[in-house]
C-alpha cells in the first residue's frame, strides 16, 4: 500500500456517535496531578474487595476516561493539555499506589498515542486526538503466545481486492490484550505480504473481532488481561498506521517503560502504607525486643528504615528519568534516545526491586495476622511479581554494565 492511498484516498470518518460527551478536557499540568489525586481517592477504598472477588472496574474505567485523565498527551495544537513525562509518571504512580489494575489498563492506550504522534497522519491524528478528547479508550492486542520471542508478529494483514481499493483483512490471536475489553478502539500489530509491520486501529464492535477475558493471572487480576481473536476482520487503509518509531531513535521504549516503572513504585508505595498502618496498628513486637510496641521493636525499625531508603532511591531515579524524557527531542540521534532508555533502565531495576520487596517484608515485619485473608495485603505481592514480569531487569542491568564499559547504546524496541 502507497503512503498516497494510505493519507489521501481513505480518510478517517466518524464511524458511531460517541458515547461519552461528558468527558473533561485536562488543560495542564496541574490539573492532571489534581484530577489524579481526586481519582485515586476514589477508587482505593474498593481495591482489595476488587482484588479478592476479581470484580472488573468498569463503573472506576468510566470514570477514569470521563475525568480526562486518558487525554493528557494530546498535543497542545490538537486541544490537550500535552503534559510533561513528570507529571504523567507522577499521576500513573499516584493511581497505581490506590489501585495497579486500573493504572495498568491506559498504559498501552498512552503507548498508542505515542505512536499516532510518531507514524500517524496528519487525518489520522485529527481523528483519533479528538476521539481522545472525547474520552475514547484505546486498547491493545499487540503481544502472541507460540512465537519465538515477544517481538514475533503471525497476525496478517491481507488485501482484500473483493472489497475495493484500500480494503484489508485481519487474522489472527492476541494474549496479554490489557485494557481491550474496556476500549472503543482496539490497536492491533500485523505485517502485511511484504512483511511489513503495521497497527491497525480496529473499532471494537467490528464483525469478526472478539474480546475474550481469559486472564487468570494471579496477580493484576482485574486488568481484563485476555485474549483478543481476529477472523477475516475488515479495516481500510485510514485505520492503519505504519510501525516506523521503532526504524529510527525516538522515545517510544523509554516512554512505554518508564509508565511501567510508575505503576511498580505505586504498587510499593502502597506496600509500605500498608505495612506501617499494620505495625502500628495491630502488630506485636518480638519477645526479646524488651519492647511493648512493634513500631519499637529494634530490629523491626531497621528494616523500615532499609525499605523507606530504598523506596526514596526508587522514586529519585523515577523523576529522574522523566525529566531525562522532557529534556530529549521526540525524535531524536541514537545517542539522546539511548541515554533516555538508560535513564529509564536505572528506574524501572529499581521500583522493581522496592516493590517486590516492600510486599514480601510487610508480612515479616507485619507478622502471622497480616496473612489473614480479610486484610488482602497478599495482592500487594501478587501484584508486583506479575506486573514485574513484563520485562526482565537482568537484561536491563546488562544494558547499563555494557554502556558504561564499552560504550554500547541499548537496544531499541518497546522494551527498553
């Protein structure tokens, strides 16, 4: 397909009404970090019920988008308020520290709208910033299971000549779909014929696409983290946006990264909220401590003291990194947007170290009582084993030893 076709021959329609005509519209800065702030003041208190009965946030999801929260890296020249990476980590931490589920739904959806900013047409961009405006969600059905390695797309991409000029078809299986069974537009990865990588915007609803919530992970239990199938869908050529931000250096994998990274440190923020309340609350101190409060027990400050060190670290790195991404041009040479993934690689080691950590010394620290299951604080390690998952910080610890000895930049995909 020519890119003439592709920008001029098929532009974007509204495809429905819209559904959602109450959504905000976040002007700045500031009023994100307050919108943010009133969200997870909401959506806290029924975390751990959520958790326990994995009861799926659609009321919390609506609220989330309507508040305008899921805008806020439309460009300025588009209507949004186009937030710095500070403040955008700094509202997914705030929200992953009240819930990590509903935080780790948009992350693909933010992810998505970096790419239309990358490789989107000028019609594309006016269409789908707008929908954004407008509190439109978008999902994601990138990753497969089977395949060699997570960068392996079997999805397919065919024209189809039956159907007219600019016509394609969709087949294929996702896994790990977080946020498509909230979502009006589900973002697909597909190679066409020549192999070519592509995303293909797909209205959910569309004949032959089908959302399945299969996820039975252990943790991150009410992100809808399923299955996505796609039999013989029908997409025209305005729905599909090239995949090139990853041909040349831009700040794509550090910016999916560093929102992972956020969600991480809310989750051990939360961890470590959760275990001071229980010690000094409910927990009794060690018998040989000579002691009468467990927030006084030696030993027991010690280790506070260790995590509450380690968790500031965590966070220094984290802003750390944001102001490293605010400071580096979008698209930028090989050596801004390497140094970018550094700076974010330093992050996400450790908020994933603090916060798997954080959620096993709770129970130590906490003691036998905080196992019960009525408290639910077992979620805060489920949680941060599985969101931890998504990449491996040993290779991220490779990456830095290998710059900092021999000079190599890191590698650049959606990982790093």
């Amino acid at each position: 397909m020519s890119q003439d076709s592709h920008d001029n021959h098929h532009r974007p329609r509204r495809a429905r009404a819209f559904t959602r005509p109450d959504a905000q519209v976040i002007r700045d800065d500031a009023e994100a970090l307050e919108a943010a702030a009133a969200f997870a003041a909401a959506i806290a208190p029924g975390a751990a019920a959520r958790d326990r009965d994995r009861l799926l946030p659609h009321a919390e999801v609506d609220a989330f988008s309507q508040s305008g929260l899921w805008a806020l890296t439309v460009p300025r020249s588009h209507g949004g308020a186009d937030v710095s990476h500070a403040t955008l980590v700094e509202v997914f931490r705030r929200i992953a520290q009240a819930d990590p589920s509903i935080a780790q739904i948009p992350q693909n959806h933010y992810s998505v709208v970096c790419a239309l900013r990358l490789d989107g047409s000028p019609a594309q961009q006016d269409f789908f910033f707008a929908e954004l405006l407008r509190g439109a969600r978008l999902g994601n059905a990138v990753s497969e299971i089977g395949t060699r390695h997570v960068r392996e797309t079997r999805t397919r991409l065919v024209a189809d000549a039956a159907a007219g000029e600019g016509a394609f078809r969709l087949d294929g299986r996702k896994a790990f779909s977080t946020g498509a069974l909230f979502a009006d537009w589900i973002p697909v990865s597909a190679r066409d014929a020549q192999d070519k990588p592509w995303l293909a915007m797909v209205e959910r609803g569309a004949p032959g696409l089908a959302v399945i919530d299969d996820w039975s992970g252990f943790g991150q239990r009410t992100t809808a983290s399923g299955s996505v199938t796609l039999a013989q869908v029908a997409v025209q050529a305005w729905q599909l946006v090239p995949s090139t931000r990853f041909a040349r250096p831009t700040l794509a994998g550090p910016f999916s990264q560093i929102l992972q990274a956020a969600i991480d440190g809310g989750i051990a923020h939360a961890a470590l909220e959760d275990m001071r309340h229980f010690v000094t609350t409910r927990a009794r101190p060690w018998i040989d401590s000579g002691v009468d409060l467990a927030s006084a027990d030696p030993l027991t400050l010690s280790e506070v003291g260790r995590l509450r060190v380690q968790l500031r670290a965590a966070d220094a790195l984290l802003e750390r990194a944001a102001r490293a991404l605010d400071d580096t041009p979008a698209v930028s040479t090989p050596e801004q947007a390497g140094e970018a993934s550094l700076a974010v690689a330093e992050a996400k080691i450790l908020t994933t170290e603090v916060a798997l950590q954080a959620a096993s010394k709770l129970f130590e620290l906490a003691g036998a009582q905080s196992t019960v299951a009525e408290h639910g604080l077992d979620r805060h390690w489920r949680n941060a084993r599985t969101h931890t998952l998504h990449d491996p910080v040993r290779w991220k610890y490779h990456a830095l030893g290998d710059h900092f000895l021999n000079g190599k930049l890191p590698p650049h995909h959606l990982w790093f």
